[in-house]
C-alpha cells in the first residue's frame, strides 16, 4: 500500500474508537497520536531505505511535537491508533499487529542492551490500556486486552485479558453488548484479583468461625498451628470459597493466599 493510503487509513479507522471525532480534517491537524504514526510511516521507510539519520531526525521532531517516542525501525501494521498519545514509547525491534488501539502512556519496552529482537510482539487487534508496560521479547496474542498500569513480562494467549503487576491472565464477566466495530473499551469490567481475594478471605472466615462456635477440634487446633507457619505468598483465589470451592485440607500440596498469609498442606 502506499504511504498516502496508509495515512488514509490512520485516519479514517479513528472514527470507530473515538466518539468524540467529528471531522477528517479536525483529526488531521489536532490528534497527537496521528500525527505521530504518519510521521513513522515515512520514518520508517527511510530507515529501510538505510537513511538512518534522517528517519531518526524525523522520529524526534514527531516526538517533539506529539510527545510520543517511535523508533523508526519499528514495524507497524495498518490503522494503529494511539489515543491521546501522551507518554507512549516504542522500541526499535518491537512489532505492531493491524488495528491495535494503545492508550496514553504506554510504554512497549526492551529488557536488554544486545542489538537482537528486545522488544514485545502485538497481534492483530490487541488493545493496550492506559500506562500499561509491556516489557521484552514477548508477544501478546491477537485480540488480546491488557489492562491500564498493568506491567506485562510473559506471553499472553490470544483473546485474553491480562491486568496486574505482574500481569496475570483473568477472564472477563460477560455484560452488555459488543462495540459494533469490535473495540471493547469497558474497562470497569476486567476483574478484580484483589477484590476476589479478599471476599475468598471474608467466606473462609465466616466458615471457620462457625466451626469454631460448633467446637470442632480440627480448627481450634492443627488450624492454628498451620496458620503461625505460613509462608507470604502473591497467589489469588482462583476457585469460589465457601459452599463451592475447595476445603482447605482436601488437596495436599495446595496452597491459598490470604492477609495473613499462605496456608499449605
């Protein structure tokens, strides 16, 4: 494709993930982060054509005036859109997928000084949130959503949901009904590891103390105990507490997070 229908393009895909876009020309001349992918398109094709310094001057007066930092080896596919743009870095060996939506201050960065591939792999589709981090040669699969502030360093299977620092893969609660265009922006609707952990705890208490009240000598007495020499640890819940998930007990070996600690078997 040439370089003005790929600006066409950039353009034009920002009217299915912008509400507040009205007009071509008004996305032209005031959206940052569109300024800044045309700019790397030209950059970029210098920097095959071994122009090297000229397509570096270039990256640096787009970030001068977009406040977004692309190297110009970086591959990117077509209709990429950088909302806001403010804050976004993307490394020289990093490569982008066809119609990926990254938000302000996302940063897609290398974890090593050796000049080989140091940077993250996007598929086709995948939304990045606001402030998210996604750090080396990983890659995060197609359609896949990374949640704002979320610090991703492990691949990440296509269609999934990763949030957390470090990023953990969660399943999204089903709600409401798809954006016509295929851009689920709901964010409010990615799960909480915390939140799920914490009412695990709440269930696991309200359990014991009943069994506590019933004079059950199993909790007044290896319970405790197992709770004094508990280990820290960053696991969640990942199953329902009380009433349908699994007993502490019943699995040796298993281990489950709480405020006070891990318990084990």
């Amino acid at each position: 494709m040439s370089l003005f229908g790929e600006w066409r393009e950039d353009i034009r895909c920002v009217f299915q993930r912008d509400p507040a876009a009205r007009t071509p020309f008004e996305v032209l001349t005031t959206y940052p982060g569109v300024h800044a992918v045309m700019a790397h398109r030209l950059a970029h094709r210098l920097w095959r054509a071994e122009w090297r310094y000229p397509a570096r001057l270039l990256s640096f007066l787009a970030r001068l005036v977009s406040n977004v930092d692309i190297h110009p080896g970086a591959r990117i596919g077509a209709r990429l859109f950088i909302d806001h743009g403010a804050g976004v870095v993307i490394g020289e060996t990093a490569e982008i997928g066809e119609d990926v939506t990254l938000y302000h201050g996302v940063t897609l960065g290398g974890t090593s000084w050796h000049k080989g591939k140091r940077h993250p792999t996007l598929g086709d589709g995948v939304l990045v949130g606001a402030g998210a981090k996604i750090l080396g040669p990983i890659t995060i699969g197609a359609q896949a959503r990374v949640g704002a502030n979320s610090v991703v360093v492990c691949e990440v299977p296509p269609a999934c949901t990763v949030v957390g620092i470090p990023g953990k893969v969660v399943k999204v609660r089903e709600a409401g009904r798809l954006n016509p265009y295929g851009v689920d922006l709901d964010h409010h609707l990615i799960p909480d590891p915390v939140g799920k952990a914490i009412a695990c705890l709440l269930e696991r208490l309200d359990s014991l103390e009943k069994r506590v009240e019933a004079g059950d000598p199993i909790v007044s007495g290896s319970q405790q105990q197992l709770y004094q020499s508990c280990d820290p640890d960053n696991d969640i819940c990942e199953n329902d507490c009380a009433g349908g998930g699994i007993a502490l007990g019943q699995v040796p070996g298993h281990r489950r997070t709480t405020t006070l600690g891990t318990t084990a078997d």
